[in-house]
C-alpha cells in the first residue's frame, strides 16, 4: 500500500521520515530489481544506488505524494540505466569455446536454474521492453498500477506489453537460429 | 491466440521470473543501505559548509588584493578557443568523417565532467567532419569550425522525424562544414518489430551543401525494416549507406551497402547482405561502419548481444562490392581460435585514420585465463592492409581512439578503477589515466574525437533519456578537463 508521507522539507524530522520510507522500501526494491537485472548482487547494488539518488532528491516528494511509486520509479530508472549499460557493453565471459554463451550474456543465478533459451530472448530486447516484463511478470502489477510507476495512460502500457511480447517471440525465434548455428 | 494474447508464453515468462526471485535480504542489506544513506547526507552537510567557507575565503583575499581583474582570471576557466591549437605533429588530425549515433545513456552518478560540473546541453546526435564538430538538438543542425568554440545554426530536414519504434533515425553524416546528408524513415513506415516480412522501411536521403540551410530529398532504394542504418561520407561526392539486419532480425531481413556517387543525387545498391540460408556464402557485416576513401569501406563488430557470424572488422576496398575479413593478431589467439565478433570481441568504433596510410582501432577483448577486461589498440602504417597490436592495457574501451599525434592517443575505457580515459604518450609503449579523470567524476564517454594535438571532443551518455541523448564535451588540453559545450539557442 502507498504510505502517505508528510511534509519534506527540511529539517531533522522531515528528513527522517525520508529515511525511514526508504529503508521500509528496499526490501521490495531490491525483489523489483532482481527481476529486472536478473542478478541479485548487481539489484543490490542499484538499489543502494536508488536509495541515494531518492535521498538526494527528496524535495521530490511532496506531501501528499506516493512514496511506493516515487521510490519505485527511481529504481526502474537506475535498473533501465543499468541494462542500456549492459547492452553497450555485454559482459565478457573467458574466451574458450567452451565459454561462448550463446546471446552473449553471462547467465544471472536465475537464468541458471531456469529457462535459459527464454533468459538469452529477454536479454535481446530493450532496456524498456526487459523493464516492463519484470514490471508486469515478475513484480505482477495491473495494468493501472504499470501505468502509474510508467506516467503512461493505460492504454498505451497495453499497446507495449502486446507489442513487447511479440517482440519476445521474435526474439525467441532469433535466439533459436543462434543456438543451432552453434551446434 | 486470438486477441494478440499469447498465455502460453506469458506462463512461461511468468515461471521465469518467479526462479529470479531472491529471496529474503541478508541481515546486513538493509543496514548497509541506511549506511550509505548517512554518509550521504553528513557529506552533504559538509559540502555545504565547505562551499560557504570557499566563498568566503574568496571574498577576504579579493578584498585583500583589490582588484577584480585577478577575480576573473581565478574564476573564468580557460576558453577552448583561447589558445591556439598547437600544430599536431602527424600529418594532421584524423581526415574521415564520421558519426556516431546517439549514445546509451549511463548511470545518474556518471553525468558531470571532472572539472566543470555543470550540465551540458542535451543532443540528439553528434558527429565529426575534417575541420569540425557537428550536433544536432531537435529541428536544429549545428556546425563548428572552430574546435566547438561557436556554432552556426542549420536546420535538419523537414522529414527528419523517424518512427517510434527505429532508435536509429535520422541518421547523419557530413563530409565538410557545407555537405550533410540526413537518412530519415520515409512516410508510411510499418514497424510491428517483429521482423514480419510485412514490416516496411523505406528510407529517404535528405541532402544539403549549404549547412543545412536547404535541403534536397531523394530515395533510397530498397525496403529495410529491422536493420540498423549507417552511414558515411567521405567527401562531398560519394558516400555509403549500410543497412546491417539487427541481431534480432538476422537471418529473416536482408542487408546491403547502398552507394551514391553523385553527392546523393542518386543511390545505388551495390552488394547485398545475406538472409540466414545465404550466410556462408556472404556473412554479415557489423554496424560499426566507416569509409577511409571513396572506395574503402569498414565494418565492424558492435557491441552486439550475439553470436553473431560476421567478421570482428571487414573491409571492403571496390567501394562496397565485396568484402574480406581483416585479420587483426592476437585476436584468434585470445579467443581461443574462435571468433563471433560482437559477443565477446567487438570494437569501441570504427577505425581512426589520420592519412591514407595511418589508422587505430580499438578492441574489447579479455583475457584467456581471468577474463581481465582488455582495451586491444591495433595499429595499421599501410592504409589497413596489415595490423599489428600494439598494446592491450587493462579496461574496457566505451570509445574509439582519439589520436592526438603520432605518439599520443586517448581511449576511454569505462570499468578501470581510478580512470575514466587512458593515455599513452609513446606510441602504445605504457599506457596511465590522465590525472584528474577518477572513475568517480568522470563522465562515462561513449566517443571521442581528438581534433587537433590539444582539442578533443567527447560525448557522453544523458541519463534516463528516451530516446537516448548526449552531451558534448570539449577539452582543450589534451584531454586533461572537460568542459559542456555550450551550444546556442534555436
């Protein structure tokens, strides 16, 4: 539920019911940013990274403002900055043969133990696109409440999700010629 | 399946996710976190005080020296254009131009120079030609030809605006301070992004030998959805475009090098790049895309998300006709006698020519046994034919080489603790970050163009912007501090 927080302004009080409304939150933060990066050391990192970022711009937060959203927005921003990063840069792996991963991604723990062909096609698609899944798949929020964190009419978080999904497939395909090209 | 619905893959994603869910924070997390947020608000606290403390102590010793003159000499930092540029001692800066696209955008910490912390204008693109620098911000096209000190103000094309959903477009190249060409969708583009044979992208070529104050159009031929667009001029007359299947396309939509002869009057398509079944026949080429000379043409591995088949470079020396994988040594032996450019070798950008004769290039690689991230510096003296490595200092290059002079180079590497730009003033012999250029302060530079032995441009990423932008940053001391460029208004 969205906690309303006072006035924050200045001063002690103010920025220690700031404080107090980040803590609370990085729990959760941190759930939001494992799906979206799909690694849970680099989500704790952003969510570190978040939370100053939130300090730094408390004065954001008005009095009647929503702090889970306020907060939430800032931690998608940090995790989609994080994934644009990776896509300019995917990480590395050993160069051996043995070592080549197919969609050049190292798999994150969950990749792992999960459905890996469908990992590699998530981490095809854009920053935008890998964040709306986690938004909508992982952290399972309605279509209003996507609207909400996204500042979007809902309308238009239907019109991505279809069109982000179809993109998926696309990369599902895409990721499926690749692994047989490498056998 | 019927309403555009696919509940079996939404399952499917849904299981995925529910195996990346971590579990409950160790004890220490959200104790390490309010740590952070202490130590952040007690350093604001004391920068605070210390800003009002410099303020004052300014205020006593300008009241102690008595004059104003001396306070502007102590506040006004240099003006890129208020030293000559020292005459480089190569035969001069680099002659090709190119562009670059606009950037990935970094994180929020990563955003302010080292030395002038403040907030530089926004751009959509930035590029190079011989002689100059230009930008492009909304409707504007801007020009300079004097190291980014002022800009003449152009407009782009009236076309210039691209679908939503091809981060590509406009693309823009100029071959001097007169000649732009600006590739933009033509109207009616369909872009479902996913890769349907249906999809459309016809392209138009908008061209202009005023600096963009007229504008003529003409089409390209061909249809090209789910490509990425590139383009090259290297001088008024010729000039290429490349339109390369973007990874998650290959194999379904087909690539080619389109060429004008005739300043962009007319295009022609002179060599095609493969679907999937034609791939060993004709490999793909990457999109990191350049021209040295009317009729030699690169293309190299992008960061891509591969595995992608194509060469790490290729050149072609028949302006575009046919292509050779360029060997680059000590690249097979580092990846273990395989290559897939742009998965785990790709290039920071095109290669850098300074003559005919003269190019670097600069490689991400890592090493065989610790997967140390490497910044590969190749160096070619007979116009590409060969190569040789000159060095591989540790980091991650997230720009190409900017060549100051014979012995000077600059690659900015994004991963190195303590450097934000690495330097060699001996040819590649040792290679040390510029003093001043912590990890922490400096920007994250996607690109980097030294114009002269001392002017360099650079652009780094604007966070959080959709689609993404950059800043261009100037120095006018080799690289050592950095300044926003201040562009003018429309």
């Amino acid at each position: 539920m969205a906690e309303r927080v006072g006035v924050l302004t200045s001063g002690d009080l103010g920025d220690d019911l700031v404080r107090r409304t980040l803590l609370a939150r990085v729990d959760a933060a941190r759930r939001l940013a494992a799906y979206i990066l799909r690694d849970a050391t680099a989500a704790e990192d952003a969510v570190q990274q978040a939370a100053l970022l939130a300090w730094d711009r408390r004065r954001t937060l008005h009095a009647d403002g929503d702090a889970d959203g306020w907060f939430t927005r800032i931690v998608v921003n940090v995790c989609r900055d994080e994934l644009r990063r990776r896509a300019r840069r995917p990480h590395l792996v050993a160069l051996t043969p043995e070592h080549a991963v197919p969609g050049g991604q190292v798999p994150g723990p969950g990749d792992r133990g999960g459905d890996e062909e469908l990992a590699a096609a998530i981490a095809r698609l854009t920053s935008d696109e890998q964040t709306l899944l986690a938004l909508r798949f992982g952290r399972e929020l309605t279509v209003p409440a996507l609207a909400a964190i996204l500042r979007v009419p809902e309308g238009t978080v239907k019109s991505r999700l279809h069109s982000t999904l179809r993109r998926l497939r696309a990369a599902l395909d895409a990721e499926r010629r690749a692994r047989e090209d490498l056998q | 399946m019927t309403d555009g619905r696919d509940p079996e893959l939404e399952a499917r994603v849904r299981a995925l996710y529910r195996t990346l869910d971590p579990g409950p924070a160790g004890a220490g997390f959200e104790h390490r976190v309010a740590q952070a947020v202490d130590r952040r608000a007690r350093s604001r606290e004391r920068r605070r005080w210390a800003v009002s403390s410099a303020a004052a102590s300014i205020v006593v010793a300008l009241a102690v020296l008595g004059g104003l003159r001396l306070a502007a000499q102590v506040a006004t930092p240099a003006s890129p254009s208020a030293s000559a540029p020292a005459p480089s001692p190569v035969p001069s800066a680099p002659t090709k131009p190119a562009a670059i696209a606009s950037a990935t955008p970094t994180s929020p910490a990563a955003t302010a120079p080292s030395t002038s912390p403040t907030t530089g204008t926004a751009l959509d693109r930035v590029g190079w030609f011989p002689g100059g620098l230009w930008a492009v911000r909304g409707p504007s096209l801007l020009v300079s030809t004097d190291d980014g000190a002022t800009w003449r103000i152009g407009t782009m094309p009236g076309s210039a605006t691209s679908p939503e959903q091809d981060p590509w477009l406009p693309v823009v190249a100029m071959a001097d301070a007169s000649h732009a060409v600006v590739l933009t969708a033509a109207p009616g583009a369909v872009l479902t992004g996913s890769g349907s044979a249906s999809d459309v992208l016809h392209l138009i070529a908008s061209r202009s030998s005023d600096g963009g104050r007229t504008w003529t159009s003409s089409a390209i031929p061909g249809n090209w959805p789910g490509t990425i667009v590139s383009l090259a001029f290297p001088d008024a007359q010729h000039g290429f475009v490349q339109v390369m299947p973007d990874r998650m396309y290959a194999g379904v939509v087909e690539g080619a090098v389109i060429a004008t002869t005739d300043g962009g009057r007319t295009w022609s398509i002179v060599s095609r790049q493969a679907t999937w079944a034609q791939r060993p026949l004709n490999p793909w080429l990457g999109s990191e895309f350049a021209a040295s000379d009317a009729t030699t043409l690169w293309a190299g591995a992008n960061a891509e998300a591969g595995p992608v088949a194509h060469p790490v470079l290729a050149v072609s020396r028949d302006a575009g006709r046919t292509w050779q994988g360029v060997t680059l040594p000590g690249l097979a032996e580092a990846v273990g006698g395989t290559v897939y450019g742009g998965t785990q070798v790709w290039l920071a950008g095109p290669p850098t020519f300074t003559s005919a004769t003269d190019g670097w290039l600069a490689a991400a690689g890592s090493e065989t046994k610790n997967a140390n991230q490497l910044t590969l510096v190749f160096r070619t003296t007979d116009g590409g034919r060969r190569w040789s490595l000159v060095s591989q200092p540790l980091g991650q290059p997230s720009g190409g080489v900017a060549v100051l002079d014979a012995a000077h180079w600059l690659v900015p590497v994004d991963n190195l603790p303590g450097s934000g730009i690495l330097q060699t003033d001996d040819g590649g012999g040792a290679w040390s970050p510029l003093p001043g250029a912590g990890a922490a302060t400096t920007p994250w530079l996607v690109w980097i163009h030294a114009l002269d032995a001392t002017h360099v441009a650079a652009a780094t990423p604007v966070a959080n912007s959709y689609p993404d932008r950059v800043t261009l940053l100037l120095s006018s001391d080799a690289g050592r501090s950095w300044t926003p460029a201040i562009l003018p208004s429309p």
